[in-house]
C-alpha cells in the first residue's frame, strides 16, 4: 500500500510513479503538481468546507485530490486514464468520502451524476488542474451545463487565464473572454511557476477562479449569441462590417439588414469587434435576429 500522506510531496510523488512504474503521459496533458502551497492555495480559493461537494477533474495520482477530501463533504473525480484510475484506488483508499469515475468528463452526463452522488438540487464546487489541449473545451461545457455551480477553481495555462478575464481591447480579449463573462466572472486566484509540476511544463500556469454571474442583457438561446460573438471575431483586425459580411453574405438586401441591425444597436460599421463589450455584442445580436439574420 502506498503512504497516502501528503502524496503532492514531490519525493513521494516520484516514488508512487516509481512504484507503479508510470510516467506523465502527453496525450492526456499529465503533469503532477507538486507544491503543497498551492494545492492549499487552490482549496482555500474554492472555500471547500465540510458542507461542500466537489466535482474533480483530472485527479492524476491524487494530490489535490488527497486535500479536497480532507476538507470537503464528497468529492466526485473523473479520471480518464485507466492506468490512473488504478492508482487512485490505493492511494485514495483511506478516505471514504471519495468517488473515482473513469471517464471523459466531456462525455457524461454530468447533471444526472451529480444528482446520483450528491442529491437533487446539490450545489457543487468544481476545483481541476486542467490538461493545457483541453481546457477551454472542459471550461466551455462546465459554463454551459445546466448544473447549480458555487465556484469553478481550474489551474490553467496563464496565457489562457489571460484571455478568460481580459479587458476590452486588449490582444487578449475574444470569444473566449465574452463567453465566460456571460455566465460568470472570473478572477486570477494563483500565479504557478513551471517548477511546480513533476515534469516540468514549458509554460506558466496559473489558478482562475470563476462565480456565477448573470450578464446585463439575459437572451433565451446564449448559442446563438455566441454565434455572433464568434463570427464578429472571424477576423480580429477587420472590421465589423467585414466580418458581418463574411458571415452573412453580400447580397444588397443582406448588407440592408446587416446596416440596419449596427444602426438599431448604435454601433459604428468600421469598429472592430475587440472594441465592444458584451452587452454591446449582445445587442447586436438581437438586433441581428430582429432583421431575421440569425438562426
């Protein structure tokens, strides 16, 4: 049996890889984290207390999952790696109020299984330390799922925690700025050094923590918003107009309906869409579907 004490010791980390004869796999985007200051530091940000479910995403070999499970009430973790998943069963075997689940988290039902772990209605806290390819995938269907959230803790790439709370017209600020903002605000709760992980990745990270939020102007399909959003950006150095054009094509009665919408949402043709904010945005869009240009 593995000593699961403090397993984000990094002796003692390198000693459960030695042990099991593993090693930080690329196509999953593996690195151990193995600084106890910022595991407590990722805890501390979600505020787990014993009251608290947490989802879990990406436990690897169970450091911060060891830190949850101190804290919290129950702690649901999706593991993707078989090999993983064998090693948490051991060094997680001394807490009771731990589930592992082998599976990709973008392809369950995440809604159903909180209610099967946690109880109908259950508020969670979601706390990760996400693989770099995947964060924004994983982020964007934690966002969008219709599941009662308190906070989202994620360690992510620091140019990727960039983006989520940048400013308007800032080389930074996007889609995937205006996104998140829609349904919660973000915040930089850690900065990460590279030396931190065992190995050691070619980038700095860092610890985002998102709160629900409700945007200025609510709309009843945020997909097609986003739509918009994404079609507005198509080009970041072009202009509104340009883009609309683009994406709807430039047919005298289209380019009479995209003149008409910018009007109605008092928004200038020759800006660029890094300019405008969300509720700006979210104008247009409505705007947009008021001349029928939306689907």
């Amino acid at each position: 049996m593995v000593d699961i004490i403090d397993i984000a010791d990094p002796m003692r980390t390198q000693a459960i890889l030695n042990t099991y004869g593993l090693h930080a796999k690329k196509k999953f985007g593996q690195n151990f984290l193995t600084d106890l200051n910022v595991l407590h530091g990722i805890v501390d940000a979600a505020e787990v207390t014993a009251d608290d479910y947490v989802i879990e995403i990406g436990p690897g070999i169970g450091s911060l999952t060891e830190q949850l499970a101190r804290v919290a009430k129950k702690v649901v973790a999706f593991e993707i790696d078989t090999e993983m998943v064998h090693v948490l069963s051991e060094t997680m075997q001394n807490y009771d109020n731990v589930k592992i689940i082998a599976a990709d988290i973008l392809e369950v039902h995440l809604s159903e299984i909180i209610t099967k772990e946690f109880g109908e209605g259950a508020h969670v806290k979601v706390v990760a330390n996400l693989p770099y390819y995947i964060t924004t995938p994983i982020l964007m269907q934690l966002l969008r799922t219709n599941i009662a959230w308190d906070n989202i803790v994620v360690m992510m790439q620091r140019e990727v925690a960039d983006r989520l709370n940048a400013a308007v017209g800032t080389k930074a600020y996007g889609v995937l700025t205006l996104t998140t903002e829609y349904f919660a605000k973000a915040k930089l709760a850690i900065e990460v050094p590279a030396e931190s992980f065992n190995p050691a990745p070619k980038v700095d990270s860092a610890v985002v923590k998102l709160t629900p939020s409700t945007p200025e102007i609510l709309v009843d399909q945020p997909e097609r918003l986003f739509g918009v959003i994404k079609g507005s950006f198509s080009h970041r150095r072009k202009s509104l107009w340009n883009n609309m054009l683009q994406t709807y094509g430039k047919d005298l009665d289209v380019k009479d309906k995209i003149k008409a919408a910018l009007e109605a949402a008092d928004i200038a043709p020759s800006i660029r869409a890094e300019r405008l904010n969300l509720t700006e945005l979210t104008a247009l869009y409505l705007a947009l579907r008021a001349q029928g240009l939306t689907n």
